[in-house]
C-alpha cells in the first residue's frame, strides 16, 4: 500500500510538471503582446535602429524567412519568435529563446533594447538539476566521511572516484545546457538580423 502511494505521488508529481512546462511553453510562444515580459531575461542588447511601422500588416505581423515579427505599438516592442522548424537541424532544445524589441518611436531612428527570454520552466528545472546533482554529491561525501569511510586508502579511492563520477555528470550536464543555449541564441540572432535587414529595405 504504501509502495503504491509512493508510485502515484510520482505520477501526480510528474504529471503535474508535465502540465507546467507545456503551459509554460504555450504561454512562452504567443505572438501577442501578453508573451511580452514573460520568461527568464538571459540578455540585453542596445543599438540604435530605425523601425519603419508600414513594414508591418494590419495585423502587425512582419513574416520573415525563419520566423515571424510581431509588432505591438500599446507596448512599444515588437515579439520575436523563431520557427525551429525553418533550421536545418529541426529539433527543439529545452532552452528554447524568443525576444522583445522595445522600441521609443516608429519611423526614425531610436535607441532600441533587444531581450532574450527563456521559458520559466526551462531555467527552473534546470537550476533543480543541478542543484539536485550537486547537493546529492556534497551529501555522499558528508554521509561517507562521517561513517569512515576515508579512514583507509581503498575507501578514500572510492569516495574520491564516485565523487568525480558526480562532478563528471555534472560537467556532462552543463555541456549540454551550453550547447543547447547556443543552438538556440544562434537560431533567435539570424532571425533578429532577418528582422533588421526587412526594416533596413522599407519601401519609400
């Protein structure tokens, strides 16, 4: 009984995280102005640009080859949202990025901040992870030195190799972290550069 309490507290628990990151990744990917602020800000960029508003639709969408430009005038930004399905490699990561471009006026050049975001849950379950294999490492060898076990030389080996076998998942994990995040900076900095070669060729 108990075992099968532990296995549905488990399943609750995963079901529920499940549910959180695909709201989250909804809620990350809306072409509105309420996608605008939400997420973890992971950079800012400033230049100076020149935002011509009649590049944009009615809707305020501005298509571009790998993703797509919102524009939000009641906000002064403009929604930058790449399409990883126009990239070669066509996978997600779970560090996916989109931006904001805050803008002061339309039509002239300003100084502009563009933002990069991540998804909430991304950066939380993953500073869990970490957190988790780090604190998991610290605690095996508290645990391991309080019972002596690096009393002799054979159990200072062992505590000293399944220690580095922590630190080596832990590298492991920030490599992959790494890798992702600049997969998908790559893939949100084309499509920015998209958007200012499209507002660079307005028409007269």
């Amino acid at each position: 009984m108990v075992a099968f309490s532990m296995h549905a507290a488990f399943l609750l628990g995963g079901a529920i995280i499940l549910a959180m990151v695909i709201a989250d990744r909804v809620a990350f990917s809306r072409k509105s102005s309420s996608a605008l602020g939400y997420g973890f800000a992971v950079s800012r960029h400033e230049e100076i640009l020149q935002i011509p508003g009649e590049r944009f639709d009615r809707d305020g969408n501005l298509p571009l080859a790998r993703g797509v430009a919102r524009l939000c005038p009641d906000r002064r930004a403009i929604v930058l949202l790449p399409d990883w399905k126009r990239f070669g490699l066509k996978f997600r990561t779970a560090w996916p990025l989109n931006g904001a471009v805050y803008y002061t006026r339309l039509g002239e050049p300003s100084g502009i901040t563009f933002v990069k975001r991540m998804p909430w849950s991304s950066a939380l379950l993953t500073g869990v992870w970490f957190l988790t294999v780090a604190g998991g490492v610290v605690v095996y060898l508290v645990s391991y030195a309080q019972a002596g076990g690096f009393r002799s030389a054979t159990g200072a080996f062992l505590g000293v190799a399944l220690s580095g076998l922590g630190l080596l998942v832990l590298l492991f994990g920030l490599m992959v972290v790494v890798a992702g995040y600049r997969l998908e900076d790559k893939r949100l900095m084309e499509v920015y550069e998209e958007l200012r070669a499209a507002l660079a060729h307005s028409p007269p």
